[in-house]
C-alpha cells in the first residue's frame, strides 16, 4: 500500500511516497518514490484535474510478470531451497530466490550481477515478487553461491528437468544432442579445470574456452539435461564421458520401455561410443559422416538419387523453388564395426555456395603463389629455399581452410637460376567438387523410411537455436562469463539453460493458444506494458495500475487467462 511520508534534512522537509508489502512475512518499504519540496509539491498539484491524473512513476510490468508466471508450474526456488535449506542466521532471500532472480533476468534482459539490482530498481519486481532490491547485489550472490557444490548442482538440475518433463510430457522417442563452447577473459593463471584453452566454435583459440553440452528433445525442443565441461575436450570424448549419466537421466524420466534415439553430429563418432550403444537395445542413433572419408560414397551420380519427400521440399515448392529441393540415395555400409543405413543427401543451394567459395580461394591461392614465385625467382632474403616456401604456402592454406593439394608446386634449379612452377591439380579439385552439397547421414534404425531419418538430422537446428540464444547479448546471455571460480562458472551455467528452458515453455504455452511467436518478440513487446503509480483530483490514496496493452499484448495475456480492466487492474479472465 503506497502513503505519504516526510522527511527532514538539515531543517527542511521533503515528501516521499513509500509502498510496503511483506517480505519474509513482514511488512517492509519495498519502493520509495521521492516526490519533493514543498515548493515542488505545491507545483505539481496545482494544475491536477479530474481528467489528467499525476503520473508519478512508470515501472516495467509485463515482461518481467510473464516471466515469473513461467516459473510458477516449475517453483525453481523451492526446488532450489529443497537442496540447500536456509540456515538459522540467513536473511531473505534465500538461495533458491537468488537463482530466480537471476534467471527472471536473463528470459528479459541479461546483465551482470554488478547491474542486477539496478536493472531490477526499473521493474515492477517488488509488486510481483516483493524484495529488498539492495540486497540482490553481486557480493552476496557470492556468498549465496558459494554454498552449492558440484553435486548439489546435478541435483538441482535433474529435480528442475523432472518438474519439466511432468509439466510437458515431451515424447522421448527422438533426442538431439550437440555441443558448443564459450570463450572467457580469464586470465591464463587463474587457477580452473572448466576454463581451457582449445578449439574455439567462434574462432577465438586464444583464449580459454568453456564447453557445454544439450539434450533436448525433438516434438518440443525442451532441453532435458545438459552438462559444462572443460574447453580442451573434444566432443568425442566428452559424449563418452557423460552417455551413463545422460541415457541414465533420459531413461530415469521416461519409465517406460520404449527405444530412444539420439541424434548427434561427426564430432562425437569413435568406434567405442558406437560400442556402447550397439550393446543397449533401447538406444539408437543418427549421426553425420564426412564426406572427405568416403569419396566414393560421394562419387555415386545425382542420376541415381530420388526426390525426397520431407516438409522442406514441399516448403521450397510452394515457394517456386522445385530446383533447391533435397535428393537421397539409400545404401548400407560397414561402419563401426556393423552394418549400418547410411543415407547421401544432395543440396543444390550447399552446392552453389560450396562452389563459390572454392572459386573465390583457389583466386586467392593463385594471386599469392605468383607473389612467392616472383619472390622465390629475385632470390629475395628469407625466399631463396624451396622449403621455406613450401612452409608458407601451407600456412596460407591453413588460413583459407583449404588442402593443400589443390596445387602442385615445383621447384628447379638451372646454370641460369632457380625457377618455381605451379599448377593446378585438375583431378583433385575435381574430386573435391564431386563432394559439394553432399552429406552423409548413418543410423541403425534400419526400419525407419530415409524421410524419417532425414528429417531427424536436418532437426539438429533445434540444438544450434538454443545455442544461438545463449550467445544472444540480450535474452539468456551466456558470455562473456564474469565468474571467476568454477563454482560460480556451473551455477551461471544453470540459470542460462534455466532461462533457455522458461523461454521455451513461453513458447509452447502461445502455440497452445494460437499464437506461433518467438519468445524474443514476445519479451521485447511485454517489456512496454508498464505499471503506473497515480493519483486522481479528489482520491485520497495513491493507485498502481497497468497501463491499456496493445492488440499483441492482449493476445499474450489472455493466453495465459489474464485480462486488464478499463480501470488499469491486471485479473484473471472469468471462464
């Protein structure tokens, strides 16, 4: 309830309006609103009318309303505080709330613990879920933290996914799997076994890498698990790692004995991955193969593919373009040890765009090698030995992200002088454009259709989307990663897939209702539906309302059975 009070400083007085509500079960000033003077008061009032009310302050409402409307199926903090119970000295909020609040904040706007509280003073948080906004500060999210090991982390996650998968009931008969990493400005001595430095999917290897891995499941694209791990290890190795846990958590939440399969990319192909699953019954596979293995897998001619019938092909027709369609060509092959299907997909825009990046490298080799051969001919310094040149066209290759067989290069030496000749060799790039716009699935379901399994390698963009939105420098915002210690490195790891998984279950609660939005579009519309403190000529209290939303702002809030009254009061609708 918003009142007036009175404050003096050095002999003067000055007029607030303070609004309390319980917190912790006790009532407390949850916003204060400096007003003024008496002067500037006076001022204020003057001109007030029944027709134009004084609008003291707006807040951001709706975003931040729906995001906590998000979490009351699942309660993240009390699964939270399930797991780590507040001690007999702590003060409000607990460490479940810490979690919340921080997740809450990255469905809307991510910023760093250092801008959390100051982010939240713009909200209507304290009247959606009252709290001591000097209290959400980044040293006790430390301090908060800091009580949740590793374990208490795979607890949490799996009590928060099994919440999920109760509310949602996904069809676990189909899994995608992939992996990603984040760089990180740690510095090289800060002590980590997460933050190593390898290969980088972004193209920064300079700097240490923290990798993460995503299951999430194909009819609803819900992550259902997922697990940090350190940046130098490849995806091989990690599935490996993790397939016990993993299958053993998928297996754990779906009780029945129906079989799974799981789609994954090339990088996490190896002889005893494939070992492992061959010897459960109920898991299967789909994965990619590349096609620089099996050049003559990719030699077959497009003479003896056939037109597939998938949803993307029947897209690409009704848009007027019968010619980018997908082709397949179905085999069998001995891989990994047992006779797998193995299906040879064509892509004619893969095709073109392959092409014309090869074009545009083999110009680029071409201008150089004339530069190293005018160089190598003037004996100019550090050009004169055949080796060093070679060297350096390999480093030139390795930059373009070519082989460097797509040019013969030879070296001569005669009374007269050293001579260096280069040539293009015809045959290979050839072979090497035999190859674009192919791709190599492989699966043991040996009784799915190659619609079905295609289908289910081209949904791996669901696991990349996720991705995306994690490197996404508003929604989510998973780097850069401010956290120091590995500790704190898993639990912003947490509230990132957390906030991932609320923005999905956004999502899938629209389409329910009719509306096919992306939560972005959504958070960033609801961000303009405020919350307004007023007050009316002749009212003898001030009044909080929500200001009249707009046709999209209606369709979402009555999705979710809420409406808001002429007079400004959020509601439920009457059924």
């Amino acid at each position: 309830m918003a009142h007036f009070h009175i404050k003096r400083k050095k002999g003067k007085s000055y007029l607030y309006i303070r609004e309390i509500s319980r917190v912790d079960g006790k009532p407390k000033v949850v916003k204060q609103t400096y007003i003024g003077s008496p002067e500037r008061v006076a001022r204020l009032f003057a001109d007030l009318s029944t027709a134009m009310p004084l609008q003291l302050q707006a807040e951001e409402f709706g975003s931040l309303w729906l995001a906590n409307l998000i979490d009351r199926d699942i309660d993240l903090a009390g699964i939270i505080d399930s797991i780590i119970p507040k001690s007999l000295q702590e003060k409000k909020p607990s460490v479940g709330e810490y979690f919340l609040y921080c997740v809450l904040n990255r469905m809307i706007e991510a910023v760093s613990k250092n801008k959390l509280a100051d982010w939240y003073k713009n909200t209507a948080i304290r009247h959606i879920r009252p709290v001591e906004i000097k209290r959400l500060s980044s040293q006790l999210y430390w301090e908060k933290w800091d009580r949740v090991d590793e374990d208490d982390l795979k607890s949490i996650s799996q009590l928060f996914f099994q919440r999920v998968w109760q509310k949602e009931s996904p069809n676990p008969d189909c899994l995608l799997f992939d992996t990603t990493n984040y760089y990180t400005f740690m510095a090289t001595e800060t002590n980590s076994q997460l933050a190593c430095r390898g290969k980088s999917k972004e193209g920064r290897h300079n700097l240490r890498q923290i990798g993460l891995g995503l299951l999430v499941t194909r009819d609803t694209r819900l992550p259902i698990y997922y697990r940090e791990y350190p940046g130098n290890i490849h995806d091989s190795r990690l599935f490996e790692n993790i397939m016990d846990e993993m299958f053993g958590v998928v297996c754990g939440l779906n009780k029945g004995n129906e079989s799974l399969t799981v789609v994954i990319d090339k990088g996490m192909n190896s002889e005893s991955n494939y070992t492992w699953i061959d010897e459960h019954s109920r898991i299967h596979f789909v994965t990619n193969y590349s096609p620089y293995f099996s050049e003559e897998l990719t030699s077959i001619p497009l003479s003896r593919f056939e037109l597939l019938d998938i949803e993307k092909n029947r897209r690409l027709l009704d848009e007027g373009k019968p010619k980018e369609q997908i082709w397949s060509y179905r085999t069998e092959g001995e891989y990994w040890g047992k006779r797998r299907t193995v299906i040879l997909t064509y892509n004619p825009a893969t095709f073109r765009k392959q092409e014309y990046a090869l074009a545009g490298k083999l110009k680029t080799l071409k201008q150089e090698l004339l530069v190293m051969r005018a160089k190598f001919g003037k004996r100019e310094p550090q050009w004169r030995k055949a080796g060093v040149v070679k060297e350096r066209y390999v480093r030139l290759c390795e930059r373009l992200h070519v082989s460097t067989d797509l040019y013969v290069l030879k070296f001569t030496k005669t009374e007269s002088g050293a001579f260096m000749r280069f040539h293009r060799d015809v045959n290979r790039i050839n072979r090497k454009r035999a190859m674009f716009g192919k791709h190599i699935i492989i699966t043991d379901n040996h009784d799915w259709t190659t619609e079905e399994i295609v289908e289910a390698n081209l949904d791996r963009w669901q696991v990349e989307e996720k991705f995306r939105l994690s490197k996404d420098d508003d929604l989510v915002g998973t780097r850069p990663i401010r956290h120091w210690t590995d500790s704190k490195i898993r639990c912003h790891l947490f509230t990132c897939v957390a906030a991932m998984t609320y923005l999905r279950l956004l999502e899938l609660r629209l389409s329910r209702a009719g509306i096919n939005r992306t939560a972005e579009d959504v958070m960033s519309d609801m961000r303009h539906l405020h919350s307004m403190l007023y007050l009316r000529a002749g009212d003898k209290s001030f009044k909080r309302c929500v200001e009249k939303p707009t046709k999209k702002q209606k369709e979402v809030l009555a999705a979710f059975g809420y409406v808001v009254t002429p007079d400004g009061v959020l509601q439920p609708l009457k059924r």
